[in-house]
C-alpha cells in the first residue's frame, strides 16, 4: 500500500495540475492541502514525511484535479482575503479580485478628508456579491450604514452570511433588481458605489477558464458594450442622492472614456475622477455632486 506522505501529495498535485495564466500550480496544491489538514504551509513543509490517511488523500487528489480543469480554487476552499477580511465565497458569486480594493480603498480615503467622516453616512452599494465592498465599507467606516442589493438569492445568501461572519450591525443586505421596482429608491445616500457587471456579452468566452465557466455570468455580463450596467446606475443615481452624494464605479481597463462620458451626459456631476489600479490600468470612475 503506497504510503500518501505530505511531500508525496505536493510532488503529485505539481504534476497534475498544469500551469496556465493565472494559476500558481505550487501555491494552488498547498492551499488545498493546508485546508483539509487545517494546517499552515509553514507546517507542510516541517512534516513532509507525515503520513495522511486515505479520506484526506483522496479528497485531495479530487480537489486538485478539480484544480486542473480551471474550477476556481476560492469556490473549494469557501474563503476569498479582501481589504484584510477573510470573506466566504461559493459559486454562483464572484471571487472578490484585489483590483477591486482600490474601489474601496479610494471611497474610505474621500470620507476621511471630507466632512463626512464626522456624520452618519449612508451607503448604497449596487450588486453586492458576495457583499466584498459592502461589508469592507461597513467594517472600516464605523460611522456608515450600509445598504447592499443584488438580485441573485446565491448572492444575497453569500453576503448575509458575510455578515454574520463580521459580526456587522451596520449592513443592511436586500434583494432588487437595479432595473425593475426599486423598493429603495425612497431614501437618500450620501454614498453609491458598485462593480457592476461590464464585461461585454461576446468577448466572456474569451475570459480565462476560472471566469468564463465557472463564474456567475449574470455579474460579468455588462451587455453589447458592456455598459448597460453603468447607465442604468447613473439613472438611478439621479433619483437616490443627496446634495453632496458621490457615486464610484468599477470599470474595466478600456472602459475610462465611455464611463466618464456617461457621467458628464447626466449632467449632475461638479467633478469627475477616475483612479488606476496597482497595475496601472484605469480602473474607477467617481462622480461628485
């Protein structure tokens, strides 16, 4: 009977799992592994010769296998880091993306240096997800009260339990469909923000294996030019505001200049900004009244 040792299981989920764009075979086999040990990676590699029994090998070789056909390695492991928050993920919700930080990072940054950082604050946050923005939002600006949708039940199950998780009282999680009956659309925020789906309809096949097969295409689907979303929102907007309400938007790298436009063509704005992500690529658009 062939001893499954730890080193044996990585060198074997190496050679199974195949390397690709946006994969990190080595990590990838020592993420799984560590979850199902409930170990750290700094304990695999000081009991590379401890043996693990067959329950815990098999689920592994599955796992990694599962890996190798592009599944998605933060659906298995039911966890997603965000702002520094460890958020539950499963399919049917968006992985939360580190480019996505840069969104929130900037409306926590607008509140600091503004006047609202000393009043209660109301958020409004389109599409929620797993509930990645909404909730980070919440945790860091102890004076919000935020309000997320989304009109997925998978979505609002994922972020309400995101919730819990965070020990949040300030969230308010709603199921609506930004372009149907608002039952929202009577209150007032100081703050919108969202990362819609804005991916243009023909080009998601060509997105990476993890997106295009296993990620929910109702949050990257943005229509023929993949900005239905951001219209809709701008629409919105307009009747949701505040005298001095800001709206931030995710966008997608080529998307500056048409978002921007979108929001010039409301003509409510006093000043628009747009900020890049670590990478460099433009990546949020903000209107300010």
């Amino acid at each position: 009977m062939v001893k499954h040792t730890i080193e044996k299981l990585l060198k074997d989920g190496l050679n199974i799992i195949q390397e690709r764009d946006y994969n990190n075979p080595f990590l990838d086999v020592q993420l799984i592994l560590s979850h199902l040990l409930k170990k750290d990676k700094i304990y695999l590699h000081m009991h590379k010769d401890e043996e693990v029994n067959s329950d815990v090998s098999e689920k592994y070789y599955e796992m990694v296998e599962r890996r190798n056909l592009g599944y998605p390695l933060q659906y298995m492991l039911n966890s997603q880091e965000f702002m520094g928050l460890d958020f539950f993920v499963q399919e049917g919700v968006l992985v939360p993306r580190p480019d996505t930080e840069i969104l929130v990072e900037k409306i926590i940054d607008i509140v600091d240096k503004s006047n609202m950082k000393n009043e209660k604050i109301k958020i409004l946050d389109i599409g929620t997800g797993s509930g990645a923005i909404a909730l980070s939002l919440a945790y860091y600006l102890k004076n919000s009260f935020v309000t997320a949708i989304d009109i997925s039940d998978i979505a609002i199950e994922t972020a309400s339990l995101n919730v819990k998780r965070l020990k949040l009282n300030n969230v308010s999680i709603i199921k609506a469909d930004v372009f149907g009956e608002l039952n929202f659309k009577d209150e007032n925020y100081d703050i919108v923000v969202s990362n819609p789906p804005y991916i243009e309809k023909s080009t998601i096949e060509e997105l990476q294996i993890e997106v295009s097969q296993y990620e929910p295409k109702i949050a990257l689907d943005g229509g023929i030019d993949g900005l239905d979303f951001y219209r809709q929102i701008v629409s919105v907007f307009k009747e949701i505001h505040c005298k001095n309400s800001i709206l931030a938007v995710e966008i997608g790298y080529n998307q500056k200049n048409t978002v921007t436009e979108i929001f010039e063509n409301a003509k409510l704005f006093n000043k628009i900004e747009t900020y890049k992500d670590f990478s460099g690529k433009d990546r949020v658009v903000t209107g300010f009244l």
